[in-house]
C-alpha cells in the first residue's frame, strides 16, 4: 500500500515511471542520503519520502 501511495503521488509530480524509477533509486539528501525507495518500507519512511515530493511539487530542492 504504502509503495503505490508514493509511486502513484511520484508519477504525479515527476511525470514519467522512467523518471520515477530513476528518483526512487538515487540517493536523495532531503532523506538524509539515503535512496526514496529504501525508506517505503516503514510509515514514517514513507511520509518523508511524500514530504521530499512535496517540495519538488512546489519548487523546492529535492
């Protein structure tokens, strides 16, 4: 559940599942360095990994 919740809002903001293949991989310094895909295994991870959407959605660096 928690993965289609972030794919589905990823897809939304990013475009593409290339490009979010590609964002859930990479190591991301909003999330401490560690990769989007790494932290959808708990809530909490998950949640970060929505707020960092977020700030793409509005401008801000992610």
């Amino acid at each position: 559940y928690r993965l289609a919740r972030v794919i589905a809002l990823a897809k939304h903001y990013l475009g593409n599942e290339d490009a979010v293949s590609r964002w859930l991989k990479r190591p991301n310094r909003a999330l401490g360095g560690g990769a989007p895909i790494q932290l959808i295994d708990t809530e909490l991870g998950a949640r970060a990994v929505e707020n960092v959407l977020g700030r793409i959605a509005y401008g801000g660096v992610s």
